[in-house]
C-alpha cells in the first residue's frame, strides 16, 4: 500500500481509506447505498487491514450514527491498528440546536460519536458542511477545545466553498487556533469542478484532498455502458439520489475511453477511474466504498501500477469540463 501524509501534517495515512455510508442501511436513503451489518463490516475491515489499509472513514449522519455503531463494534480490539475521520455538524435531531457547527452543537455531536465508536478518540474530525449562521471563529475554538483534550487529533472540513475554507484559515492563523489540514471533497473524472477554485488553493495553503465518491456516484463502476441496460447496482437502486446531474453523452464518452484503456491494460474500469486519481499530487486519501468483498478486493487494487502518458492524456481530454468564470477570461 502507499502513504502519503495527511496534509502538511506528520500523519501517513494509505492513499485509499474505505468509507462506511454502506453500513447499517437504516433509513430509506442510506439503504440504497448498502445495509452491510456488524458482521460482513468486520470481514471488509479485516481485508483493510491485510493489505495495509488501516484508514476507515464514517459520519455521525450515515444511517443516523448507525454507521458509527457497526465500525466501532467491528473495530473492537483493532482499535491501535486503525485511523478513524468521522464528521459532524448535518441534521442529527429535529431539536433546533441538533445541527450546525456551534459550540453546542459539534461538542455534543463529538461526544456521541466517541460513544458510538466505542472510542477514547477521534483521528480526524470533519465539519460536515459549512454552517453560515455560527461565527467561524466559534467553530474554530470549540475544534482547538476539542483537540486540546485530546478527543480530536486533526480536524478537516468537507463541502466548503473556496471562500469558506480560505476565511477559516485566516481566522485560524489570525487567533492561533488549530487549522483544518486536509479537505473532504467530491472529485471524479465526470466531476473535476475542484480543480478550478479549489485545487489551487489547496495547493497553496498546502492542504491535503480527501477524495469522496470517486467513482461519481456509482456511474463509473462498469455497470454503466453506452447501448446497454443498467446491471444492479447503487445506481439501478436508486443511490445517485441527490448526486450533481452528468449529462449522458459526456458520461458515456468518459466511459468508452474507460472501456478502452481497460481492454489495453486489463484493469476494470474503477481500477482506472481511481488510478487516475492518484496522479494528482493534492490528493492525501481516496475513500473507496464497498458493498461486497468483490468490489473491496477490485478496487484495493487500484493502485500498484500506473496510467501511461497517453492513457492520462485521453482521459483529462475526454473528460474537460468547461471553465466557470473568471477562469475563461483571457483564455484562447
């Protein structure tokens, strides 16, 4: 397996880390990713950990804290070997102050987490999304709190706004508070809008990405073919509910080059999707998901080789999205 540290910080982590939406599966959204239970979480983590990849990302809202539950039971006595990132701040009550990222609000969140995790501490600590109706410097006080005690060791943010993240490394610096070190954010060959506003900042702040969905919501699994029906899948059940829309011709573009390339190398179509990922030097972590040993086993195999020149060139051909403004202006 290969490390990259997390961020700027000290930390190695592997550069896949398996993500936990799948399991519990309660509630009707959640259910449409996967159901996996206590026991086939525990042989998933098991197959993690035999190849060196120690790293197990979960969420206070997956399955509202189911989530948490079955990866601290399937991490009993495995504790020391793993890294743990959960995330809080989304709706986890209908009480009026049962979300956002107040002081209220995300110490509560944290504490239950460590509870459901059956955890002393947390590795990495998220806000979820951005809260616009809590001071910056107020969420930023009560994560330095958070790490001074010692039930948070880092702290990332995911599904800012370039704008956001940049204002909360000022207020950061400005009060001498913990910074957020790394990023949690959609990318994929059908989604590279985090390149543009993102990528650069990240880079100049020398932030880390933790790439989320990497395979655009299910699309780019191989279930997908130009001319041919959907196989069973997140997609076919219903899983892309919510996901940003991708025009057909576009994805299927993506996909016939992705064919292509997997007929040349005999390598799958994720193995490439993900591969083509870690040419980009801003990503720190790529979080995998799994709903079945097969696919675990498919895409840990990711890794271990390397597009070719031309391979990567087709693929960032293909798969250009137009610039948003002001990033056109003076292009030719």
């Amino acid at each position: 397996m290969k490390y990259r540290n997390l961020g700027k910080s000290g930390l190695k982590v592997p550069l896949l880390s398996l993500g936990t939406g799948t399991f519990g599966g309660t509630n009707e959204f959640f259910q449409r990713w996967g159901q996996t239970d206590v026991k086939e979480a525990s042989r998933l983590i098991d197959i993690c950990i035999e190849r060196g990849v120690n790293f197990f990302d979960t969420a206070n809202v997956y399955s509202q804290g189911a989530s948490e539950e079955i990866l601290g039971k399937a991490i009993k006595g495995k504790r020391e070997k793993t890294i743990i990132s959960t995330k809080g701040s989304f709706e986890m009550g209908k009480g009026i102050n049962n979300k956002g990222s107040s002081r209220s609000h995300i110490i509560q969140a944290c504490e239950d987490s460590l509870k459901r995790l059956n955890t002393d501490y947390i590795d990495l600590y998220f806000i979820h999304g951005f809260d616009g109706n809590t001071p910056i410097e107020e969420t930023l006080r009560t994560l330095n709190t958070l790490v001074l005690s010692g039930k948070v060791r880092y702290i990332g943010c995911s599904n800012f706004a370039s704008w956001q993240l940049m204002k909360s490394l000022s207020v950061s610096e400005q009060h001498n508070l913990e910074k957020y070190i790394i990023y949690q954010g959609y990318y994929s060959l059908i989604g590279r809008d985090y390149e543009q506003e993102l990528m650069p900042l990240l880079k100049d702040q020398e932030m880390g990405l933790m790439v989320w969905s990497p395979l655009g919501w299910g699309r780019l699994t191989g279930k997908i073919k130009r001319n041919q029906p959907i196989s069973e899948g997140r997609i076919k059940s219903g899983g892309d509910i919510g996901s940003p829309p991708v025009e057909n011709e576009f994805l299927y573009n993506v996909i016939d080059v992705l064919d292509s390339i997997s007929n040349e190398t005999g390598k799958s179509i994720p193995q490439i999707a993900i591969n083509w990922l870690t040419q980009n030097r801003t990503v720190s972590n790529i979080v995998i998901g799994a709903r079945n040993e097969i696919q675990l086993l498919d895409n840990l195999n990711a890794i271990e080789w390397t597009l070719t020149t031309k391979q990567m060139n087709d693929l960032n051909e293909v798969s250009k999205q137009a610039l948003i403004y002001p990033h056109w202006v003076g292009e030719r």
